[in-house]
C-alpha cells in the first residue's frame, strides 16, 4: 500500500462534490443541537458511529472485494431516507469520476457501467482504493473520517464556527475513528463469507428524519 | 421454555391459515413460559392474538422468542396486553429477545405490540425479523422507551430487518444506553429524545406508486424505502407522544393519496 | 484543450469532446463575475436570442437559494427541463473550478435528458474577482462586471478580468448615474487583456445582447467546424 495514495484520496479536496454535503449539520444547526463545538463534537461522535460506521464497512467491503452490486443493495437498506439515498448515489457517481481520472481501473469502468446514475459513495470509495492500491483498512478510515470531516467544515461555514476549533474536535475523535475503522475491517472480513447482510446497519434517526426536512428548505447553502 | 444457569429460553409461535371459509385459522397458538398467546375475536376474516405474558421480562440472560407465520392469504394481528419491560436479572449478561414474522403471499400481518421500556440497568439485544413474500403486506411497529418516568435508560440495541421477496428493504440498528457507542444521545441521534419507535409498512402497490416522502411535525417522517415499503420514523419526548406521531403518520398513509 | 478521445462507458471523465456514444457534446460556455454584475439578466437574454437557432440548456450555480434557476424558470427563457440548478455549499467558486465534478453531472444529464444539445450555459453564482471556471468544466469563458462596481475594476484587473475569453462591461446605461468612466473602463480593459475582446452592453438598449450574443455564435461556429 501507499501512505500517500491515501492522502490523495482522504485530502479534503479531492474533486469529488464533498464541499456541498454538511452530512446533516445544516439541519442540526438551524435546529439548533448543534451550536458550537462542543455539540459539534457530539454530532460528529454519533455520526461516526452510525452511518459512519456503516459507510466505513461498506467502503472495506468493497475495498476487499465483496461484490458491489450485493453492497449497494445493503446500503440501500441502509439507507431509509430518499434524500440521503440519492445524495450518496450523486456523491458515488462524483467520486466515480474522480477516480476513474485519477487511478483508471476496469473495476471501476464495470462499477460505472453498472451504476450510471451512480453507486452508493462508500461503495464507489472502497473500489476506488482498491485501484489505487490501497486496502480495506484505508478504506475504512477513509470513510469514517470523511464520515465526520464534511460535518466539521460545513459547521464552521454555518456558525463562523473558530476552524482551529473543529479542527481540534476531528483531532480528538481520531481515536475513536481509528477504531470504527478496525470494526469495519471486521466486518468486512465477515461479509466476504456471509454477504454484504452481515455488515453492521447503526442508524441515527434523527440524520434520517432531518435529511427529509432540509430537502424540503426552499433556501439552504448545502445539497444535504 | 427451558431454564438454563444463564436465565429463562422461551419461544411462542404463532401460524395462521385460511380456513376456507373467508377466515383465518390459528393452526398453530403455542405460549411458552413467560410468553402466554390468546386468540381474541378478530374482525372479519382476521384472526387476532394477544401476547400476554411478558409484561415482567425480560431479564439478563434471557432469550426470548416469537415466531409468527402468515400463510398464503391468511390475515393476522398480533398485539400485546401491556409494555414489555427489560429488567436488570440476577445473572449478568444480555437479554435477547427475537422476533420473526413470515408473510406468505397475498397474506397480511399485523404487528402491532404495546413499546418495549428499557429500565435502568438492564442490557437487552431485540432483534426483529420480517419476510415478506412479493405480494404480502406488513404493518410493523417497533417503539422504544428509555426508562420508565425519570429513570436512567438501560442498555438497550435492537435490529429492524425487513425482506421483501427475497430482498431486503430495511436494515437498522440502534443502540442506546450506558456503554452504547458514543454519541447515542447526541445531536445526530436522539439529541434526548426518550422514546423512539418504527412503523414499517410492506404493501405491493408501493413498487407502482411509492410513497411521498413528507413530514408530520418535527420529529417523525414518512419515507419510502428502495422496495415496495414504506417507514415512518420517529423520535419523541415520551411513550405518548411517540404513539400520537406514528399513528398520525399511519392515518395519513392511509388517508392516501400520499403518492400525489 | 479538448482531449480529443474518450473514455469508454457512462460518465466519462472531464472535458472529453465527445460523448460515450461518440457523438460531440455541447459547447460549454461559463459566465462568472461578482454578485449583482447582470449574469442571470446576460443568461436570460442570450437564451432568448440564440434558442430559435440552436439546441440550448442552462446550468445555475446558486449560493444558497434556487433563486437564479427560478428567475429563469419565471421568464420562461427556456422549457424547465432544460435549466438545472447545482447547490454549492456556500462556496460558488469550488463547484465551477476546484471540484467540478457536479456541474459536469447537470451537465451530462441536460444533454442525456434533453439532447442533442449545441450550447449549455453554465452560470456561476455570483462572486468575487478571483473566480474563473475550470478548463475542465467549460470551453470557454465570459466574466461579467457592471459600471456600478466601480470603473476601477478593470484597472484592478484578476483572474477573470484578465484572463476570461469575453469580458462584459454591463449596465453601460447606469455609467453617468454612478459617476463611472466608460472610456477609462475600456481603456484600462484592453491593457490588461490584450487582445481579448471587451463588450460594453447594456439590455436596456435597442442592441441588448447582441454583441455577446454574435461572439457565442462565433465560439459556436468553432466548436462544430
């Protein structure tokens, strides 16, 4: 593996739509349970967790080779809220691009053709380590960071939050990031003998029914 | 039932049938210890069960199962007389507490139990299974109460799977309480909300004509699933109102036409 | 610019010239410049005088709103499925040059959904000098500035003053109520920008838009020769 291959695919600015996404917190600051750094703190916490967790699993999976197609459907399932179901397939189709530029693979060439309008993102996320050489374990560290960095930035946009502030918060959760990403690379390792259905399903309910309520904001700087 | 050094094993099935006469038959009723099951008068040619007994558990190191199995054309609801509680029990370790319901097609469950109150230093593992063939219907309600009036939460995780022909629609988990992973109780979450529920509905015409996606109040939403299903979710501030909400949303899907 | 192969399959990556299918893709022109400039008003009209001669979509960039989408969407400038909206998380200029890969799915998809398309217009939300498209994303680029900014701002020049293919000095008619100089405007145009061509226009006047109107025509003649 490269050290470096993962930098570019973690690095923040990787052209792949990140920067529209608050993963929820433009919902939970105008709802306001998040109002500064401390609750910033606890929303990326329980974000990590949850879908991050999920997405950190899928993003192994598909980084050790469990099929796709099967990981896709497990997302889906995942995934209850319209809204977040189709900004993971448009943030997928984003990264896709980005990926077949940056690392070309005929894994990802098949996955685009499989998924025109786009593969779920953690899915696209792992085979894009894949073909950058990289492994379950980037994969899964990848996802879960990324699980709680677009949280972060979009908080200090929406709240002028201070960034040396939300960044000390993403320095404090890397330890429990590293160890969502070591569940995920167990389970991954599960799901390449069990299937896709084995891997964990944490949900956050209030990410799934907020997701549905930004959708229906007429003014918003964020798509989700 | 069994009793084991580890706590009491007990599993009720339920298995319902057309009777050939427009009803639906119980073929099948066992109770098993704790889990008493009666038929009570349905409603047409619905056959309807109470769980009964297992008001008091379950306990740490319990297992406790339902099975409940529809048959092709066969209409069931099953309820229950009062809220499960998990209790702290004399062994150490988790509870487990399992539930499987089977759809054939063109038959229809009902599964509407009263809420499942997790006390103050219990540890309990739900786990609910529903398979539903392609075209059975499902009505699931799951609902969560963390602690009873101003006690603590137990531990508490539970998983909503739901298969429809073969292809699961919804997998979720969640998990709650002292020693959950962080952050259960944060903004992301349940941002202290102390009742949580489900209400998962499986019905053919969804694969045509999905519902709308739509909000009632803050707390609770209606989605469409990727699958012939629906889900209301909801958080609330207690039991009551939890209940107010996903009756609401279940009337307004009902109400059509939420499809527009 | 233009690669001239593509890749194989759905999505192909970036400024391939052609389409999966092999056949050529729009011509992809980007207009920028700060809030307020007249770039939905430019857009608007551009629409109305080329989309008799042409198969035209339009790409909006908002800030925070579907305010530019809707504006076009209410003069009924073009039929709503050939106006789509992209959401910029507070940051116009990141979705048109540093992460592309959004405006290149609306992009994609007009010309999927609506297609053949000759000509997509991609408007940035409004926003500072510094802003310019990615070569990545458009073919071509026009910069949109109004008097009222101040008659500096060409003197001040940046990125898209100077480097834009087309600079519009826009809302000419407001030059005397604002006290701004449009021979120094120009003046100091040209010497930044060399023989990069300058058009002063203003929609109120009987001309309107018909000089950026003719150079798109121009760029379109190119794109197809």
């Amino acid at each position: 593996m490269s050290r470096a291959a993962l930098l570019v695919l973690a690095d923040g600015r990787f052209p792949a739509g990140g920067h529209a996404h608050s993963g929820g917190a433009e919902e939970a600051v105008k709802a306001g349970r998040i109002t500064g750094a401390a609750s910033l703190e606890d929303f990326c916490r329980g974000r990590l967790h949850t879908t991050g967790l999920v997405a950190a699993s899928l993003a192994a999976a598909a980084a050790v080779g469990v099929p796709a197609v099967e990981l896709d459907a497990a997302a889906d399932a995942r995934t209850p809220s319209p809204t977040l179901r189709l900004a993971a397939r448009r943030l997928g189709r984003q990264l896709m691009r980005a990926a077949r530029a940056t690392w070309p693979s005929d894994e990802l060439d098949a996955l685009a053709g499989e998924f025109p309008k786009g593969a779920h993102q953690p899915v696209v996320l792992g085979v894009a380590a894949r073909s950058a050489g990289l492994g379950g374990d980037d994969a899964a560290h990848c996802a879960a960071y990324e699980s709680v960095s677009g949280a972060a930035t979009a908080t200090v946009r929406l709240l002028s939050l201070d960034p040396f502030e939300a960044t000390a918060v993403l320095a404090r959760l890397a330890p429990e990031v590293d160890h969502v990403a070591d569940l995920a690379v167990e389970a991954a390792a599960g799901a390449l003998e069990q299937g896709a259905g084995a891997l964990p399903a944490a949900s956050a309910p209030l990410l799934e029914i907020g997701a549905e309520a930004h959708a229906g904001w007429a003014v918003r700087l964020f798509a989700s | 039932m069994s009793t084991t050094p580890g706590g009491v094993r007990a599993r009720a099935r339920i298995v319902a049938r057309q009777d050939g006469r427009g009803g639906t038959s119980l073929p099948v009723l066992e109770s098993d210890g704790p889990l008493a099951l009666r038929r009570t008068r349905g409603s047409g040619t619905e056959a309807r069960v109470v769980l009964v007994g297992a008001m008091s558990g379950p306990l740490g190191g319990d297992r406790f199962g339902v099975d409940a199995h529809a048959e092709e054309g066969a209409l069931l609801r099953v309820q229950s007389a009062a809220a499960t509680i998990a209790l702290p029990g004399q062994s150490k370790g988790e509870a487990h507490y399992d539930v499987r319901v089977h759809v054939a097609d063109r038959a229809e469950v009902s599964w509407l139990p009263e809420p499942l109150i997790s006390a103050r230093g219990s540890d309990l593992r739900v786990r609910t299974e529903a398979d539903v063939a392609a075209t059975g219907r499902l009505v699931l309600r799951e609902e969560q109460v963390l602690g009873r009036a101003g006690e603590e939460t137990g531990r508490l995780s539970s998983r909503l799977a739901v298969r429809v022909g073969g292809r699961v629609v919804l997998d979720q988990e969640l998990a709650c309480g002292p020693g959950a992973p962080g952050g259960w109780d944060g903004p992301a979450v349940l941002a202290g909300h102390r009742a949580v529920g489900q209400l998962v509905l499986v019905r053919p015409e969804f694969q045509e004509r999905p519902v709308t996606p739509r909000r009632i109040g803050d707390a609770c939403a209606v989605v469409p699933l990727a699958g012939p299903a629906a889900l209301v979710s909801a958080v609330a501030a207690d039991g009551l109102r939890l209940r107010r909400a996903l009756d609401e949303a279940l009337a307004a899907l009902d109400r059509r036409p939420m499809n527009g | 610019m233009h690669l001239d192969h593509t890749h194989g399959g759905p999505g192909a990556v970036s400024a391939d010239a052609r389409r999966a299918d092999g056949s050529r893709r729009a011509l992809r022109i980007g207009l920028g410049g700060p809030v307020g400039s007249g770039k939905t008003a430019t857009v608007a009209a551009l629409c109305r005088a080329l989309r008799d001669e042409r198969s035209l979509a339009v790409v909006t960039n908002d800030i925070y709103t579907r305010e530019d989408a809707e504006f076009l969407l209410k003069e009924a400038v073009l039929p709503p499925e050939r106006i789509s909206a992209v959401e910029t998380g507070a940051c116009p200029h990141t979705a048109i040059r540093d992460d592309i890969s959004a405006n290149l799915e609306a992009v994609e998809d007009l010309e999927d959904e609506v297609g053949p398309l000759d000509l997509v217009l991609v408007e940035s939300g409004g926003d500072n000098l510094t802003a310019t498209f990615s070569k990545g994303l458009v073919d071509a680029q026009i910069f949109v500035i109004d008097v009222a900014g101040g008659d500096d701002i060409p003197r001040k020049g940046g990125p898209g003053v100077t480097t834009a293919d087309l600079l519009v000095v826009n809302k000419t008619d407001l030059a005397p109520h604002v006290g701004s100089d449009l021979g120094r405007m120009a003046a100091d145009a040209a010497a930044q920008r060399g023989a990069l061509p300058v058009v002063l226009q203003s929609l109120r006047s009987e001309r309107g838009v018909a000089d950026v109107a003719d150079w798109v025509r121009a760029q379109l003649a190119a794109w197809t020769a």
